[in-house]
C-alpha cells in the first residue's frame, strides 16, 4: 500500500506540479476530517449538526482550495450547501421512510460475535452517510459548470437571463452525462457481489425490494443523483444574479 501511495504522489507531482502539493494537502484535511467524524459521532455527538459541520469544512476545502478564480468557488460553493440542504430534506424523511438503515440479513454471520448495541442512531448514521457520499460529486460538478459558465459570459457580457440559462443547461447536460454514469458504476461496484448473491441464491423480486443493503445503496445513488442534477438550474441561477 504505501509503494501505491507512492507512486500516486509522484504522479501527482510530475502532472500537477506545485500545484500537487496543495491537493495533497487538502486530501490531508479532508481525511483528517472525515477521520474526526467518525470520532466524534462514536464519542456521542449529535450526528445530523456533526456531519453538517464537517460537510462545510470539506466543501471549503474542495472548493476553495482547488479552485483559483473566486467568484467561480464562491458561487460553486453556494450552490453546493444549497444543494446539501436539498439533499438532506429529501433524506432525513425517506431514510425513516424505507427502514434501510442499519445491518442486513447477509451480515449475520460476520456480526455473531459482536455487540449491535452501538448507542447511535441507525437512520441518523444513513443520513451522514449519504451526504457525505455526495459531498465529492456535488462540488465537483457545481465547480465544473460554475467555471464553464462563468467563461461563458466573461467573453460575452452582452448574454440575456435566457441565453445564460440556456448556456447553462448547455454546459451542464455535458457534464450530467459523466457525473451520471459515475454514480451508476459506483453503485454496481459497490453492491456486486450482493448482487451476485441475490442471483446465486435466487432471491425473488420481493425479496429484493426489501435487501436493506440493497435498497441502502439504490437511496444513495439516487439522491446523488438528484443532487446533481439539481446542480445545473441553481449554477445557471446564481450565474445570472451576479450578473445582474
């Protein structure tokens, strides 16, 4: 692991020069901070206001430090907490909703000998599961068709509301595309080997509907998704009320 790692800086550095030492440096805080959560939420901190908290300091720190022009960070970061607000009104009732918190029945086995009585919320820990999931794809698209648009109307300031959302949208289906198959294929490698599971086993679809670790992982790749999607109307709004 550590030849991995490297190699990993050594290529960083050779493609992104300088410029590499910064990015490390922000991995460094973000690992640190996720590395905090867990702490702090094992140690009996309110997990919904902990995770809030950490959520704006990795967006700070993948926003503002990556990006150098600051009218694009400043307006991708707004649109990013606007999102993860989204993103948690559309969790926080759902998680309650569907009951796919917690273990599933596949982790019987690896559990026998442990003690379940953990004193956290299982539908709380979803929550910070999820928008800690989307914290990655989130900011980076918002930062992506942020810059673009950004572009866009610095070289033609003569643009109407209309013309920017349309350059927005036109941007940002770029983008989805991507982002979109990302989140897709993060879910297949995560979940395949359930997958092969509950084809080995033949599962009926009934069954299937009711995997908590499969439904778990369905309810994250689908509010990432929304998320991002989401991205492309606020970008394209706030684009326009600086331009104002």
């Amino acid at each position: 692991m550590l030849y991995l790692f490297a190699t990993f800086v050594v290529l960083l550095l050779l493609v992104a020069g300088t410029r590499g030492l910064t990015l490390l440096f922000g991995l460094g805080i973000n690992v640190i901070s996720v590395v905090a959560l867990l702490i702090l939420i094992a140690d009996g901190f309110n997990i919904l206001i902990t995770t809030g908290v950490i959520a704006l300091i990795i967006l700070v720190v993948a926003i503002f430090m990556n990006v150098e022009n600051s009218q694009t960070a400043s307006t991708a970061f707004t649109t990013s907490i606007l999102i993860m607000i989204v993103i948690l009104l559309l969790t926080i009732p759902l998680e309650y909703w569907a009951s796919a918190q917690g273990m599933g029945a596949e982790n019987q086995d690896e559990l026998e000998a442990f003690s379940l009585a953990a004193g956290i919320s299982f539908p709380q820990l979803a929550i910070a599961i999820i928008v800690i999931n989307s914290l990655g794809v989130i900011s980076e698209t918002s930062v992506a068709i942020t810059s673009g648009l950004n572009e866009i109307v610095l070289n033609k300031p003569t643009l109407t509301p209309k013309e920017i959302f349309d350059d927005g949208f036109s941007v940002g289906n770029k983008i989805l595309n991507t982002q979109t198959n990302t989140l897709l294929f993060n879910f297949f490698s995560a979940t395949f080997p359930l997958l092969f599971l509950i084809h080995s086993l033949g599962y009926k679809f009934g069954d299937i509907l009711n995997d908590k670790l499969l439904v778990a992982e369905i309810l994250t790749t689908l509010i990432c998704t929304i998320g991002v999607i989401l991205t492309v109307p606020i970008t394209s709004y706030l684009v326009y009320r600086k331009k104002k």
